[in-house]
C-alpha cells in the first residue's frame, strides 16, 4: 500500500505550495516539500537527512529550541517572524513521532506593504507640490496690500495652472482605478487605431509647436483595426506623445507611427530627447514613479501617465515596451493583436 502511495506523496510535496517539513525525534528529515526548500534557499536533500545537516543555519535559533520543546509531545508553538527566519512565521506541532513545521512566508506581504506605502507617498507627492505652490500665491495675495495688477494676474495664471495638476492627477487616478475594476469580460469592438493615434497627435500640437517640435506621423493607409476601446486607446497614445514633449530638446524631432504587420498592431511613439538610463527604464511604468530626469525642473506630472499606458494595453491583451539610453532619446511601442488578423 505504501509503494502505492508514493508517487502521489511525492506529488503531493513538489506541487503543495506550503512550506512544510516533518521530522522525528532526533531532528531527521521524514518528509519535506518543495517550496520548504525554497524558502530556506537550501539544497533540497533526502528524506533521513539530519535536518540541522540540510539547514545548518537553523542551529542556535529559536525555531530549533520551538522545535525541541514540542518533540514527541502533544504541544503546539507559533515562532514569529524575524530578520534571522527569512520573516517565516513557524508553527510547531507535536507528536508522538516527532513534530510537524509549518511556515508562513511573509516576505511577500512585506514587499506588498511596502509597495503600498510606495504609493502613498507617491500620492502624497503629487498632491503636496500643486498645493504648496497654490497655498503659498494665495497666501501672498491676500497678505499683501499694494500688489500690482500685474503681479496679482500672473500669481492667479500660476493658482490656475496648479489646480489644473492636481484635476490631472485626481482623473488619471480614477482612469486607473476604473481600468484595475473593469470587468476582463467586457466585450471590446473593432476600432481603427488609427483615429486614436490621430486624435492624440491632433492633442498635443499645439504643445509640442510650443517647444519647437516636429511631430512626424507613419500612418498606415489602410485600416488597423484592433478589438479595443477608442477612448482608452487615444489615452494610451496621448500619454506617450506627452511623454515625449515633455522630455525632447527644444527644436526635436517625434515620430509617431502606427502600422499593421504579421497579425498585429504596432504603435510607436520616438523622439530624440533627454533619455532615461536602465534603472528608470525598468521601473517607468509603476504609478507615480518618476526618473530622477524627470524630479528637476518644472512640475511635470504625477508620474501616472506611463502606468496608465501599461494598463491600458495590458486590458487590450498586448504589450509595450521602452527602449532608451540617456541622451539618445526614448522610443515606445505597443503591440496589440490585429482584429482581422490583415498580414503586412
């Protein structure tokens, strides 16, 4: 019966994706799974190996004095989790055999609240600079007597502009928000991308006029039509060409490009500006971060912008990337399936 059992036993602890491990009374290995080894970073070893053998570091700790003073008992002991245990929440139960180990892995949890606490403070951020700077002009104008008419018109164009920031910032957020809560079943309909990408280029102009810019559109003549959702597609794209006006030298060049090509759609988004370097690439797409290019100068946004791009393409069942280098510019492209499959 037992040989039997051994091939689902042995299933059973590669695939069970708690980390668990048995052991008798002398401290030797009667079984382990997979994912024990893994938490321990350990090389996983036979079952009759000494545990202290397998996993020396966990002589001298509190989980091996846990352990002893449940053996071959019908205790039970919960070891929190500490720097030394890898954040391993322990449970030890006793038995007559020996004793049962338990482990809660709660380093993923931290990572997620410090992920949180990430965000936060990013909110903090976007929200604190807008309403500094609206504080302090409003602050001025009403403690000061003999303004001039002037002075007071171009303090009230700055309140504006900053109250139009954070407007920016509260949509982009319940654009994300709505995008996180948006039901997967949601049938999407044959769009041409191309009137988003358009749209888009029509909406930033006048911005990129204003510093000098060319804008250089690759329009595929025929339709790309995409199983997707316009307004959502025309964000994705007018969050990249933003992007790129923002970062392009006075007098650049950005090129906007939008084609069909071996069953999908590809859109990108070049320009020859200021570049980011690896570590920024890496992360550009997590909601408010911002390059440290990106932290001088003027207020440039909330850092949400590429986070909304991602999401809106990862709704769109594609993909998108970034390549850049500092000082050599930033090209991003989105790749969605084609709805009609066209071949190039």
């Amino acid at each position: 019966m037992t040989d039997k059992l051994q091939p689902a036993l042995d299933l059973l602890l590669a695939e069970l994706p708690l980390p668990v491990v048995a052991v008798d009374g002398t401290l030797t290995i009667l079984l382990a799974t997979a994912r024990f080894w893994q938490v321990q970073r350990a090389q996983p070893a036979p079952d009759g190996t000494p545990l202290l053998s397998a996993v020396p570091k966990l002589e001298d700790t509190a989980l091996l004095a846990g352990i002893s003073r449940c053996l071959c008992a019908a205790g039970r002991e919960v070891i929190e989790p500490t720097l030394s245990n890898n954040f391993l929440r322990t449970t030890v139960i006793g038995a007559p055999w020996g004793a049962l180990v338990l482990f809660e892995d709660l380093a993923g949890r931290l990572e997620e609240e410090q992920m949180r606490w990430e965000i936060v403070d990013g909110l903090v951020h976007a929200l604190q600079t807008p309403l500094t700077s609206i504080t302090g002009y409003a602050e001025t104008l009403l403690r000061t007597e003999s303004i001039g008419t002037a002075t007071a018109r171009s303090f009230l164009e700055r309140i504006h502009e900053q109250s139009g920031h954070l407007v920016k910032t509260v949509t982009d957020l319940l654009f994300l928000s709505r995008l996180e809560h948006r039901d997967p079943a949601q049938e999407l309909a044959p769009v041409d991308i191309r009137r988003a990408a358009l749209e888009a280029a029509n909406a930033v102009t006048h911005a990129a006029e204003k510093q000098g810019l060319e804008l250089l559109l690759e329009i595929d003549p025929q339709p790309v039509m995409v199983q997707g959702d316009h307004p959502m597609l025309e964000s994705a794209i007018l969050n990249l060409l933003d992007n790129a006006v923002k970062y392009s030298h006075y007098g650049g060049l950005i090129r906007l490009s939008c084609q069909a090509q071996a069953g999908r759609a590809w859109i990108t988004v070049a320009d020859d500006g200021i570049g980011m370097p690896a570590d920024t690439a890496g992360r550009i797409f997590e909601r408010f971060y911002r390059g440290r290019t990106a932290r001088t100068g003027d207020y440039l946004g909330a850092g949400l912008g590429l986070a909304i791009v991602h999401e809106v393409v990862r709704a769109h069942r594609g993909q998108v990337r970034v390549d850049s280098a500092p000082d050599q510019g930033s090209t991003f492209t989105i790749e969605l399936p084609l709805a009609n499959g066209r071949p190039a």
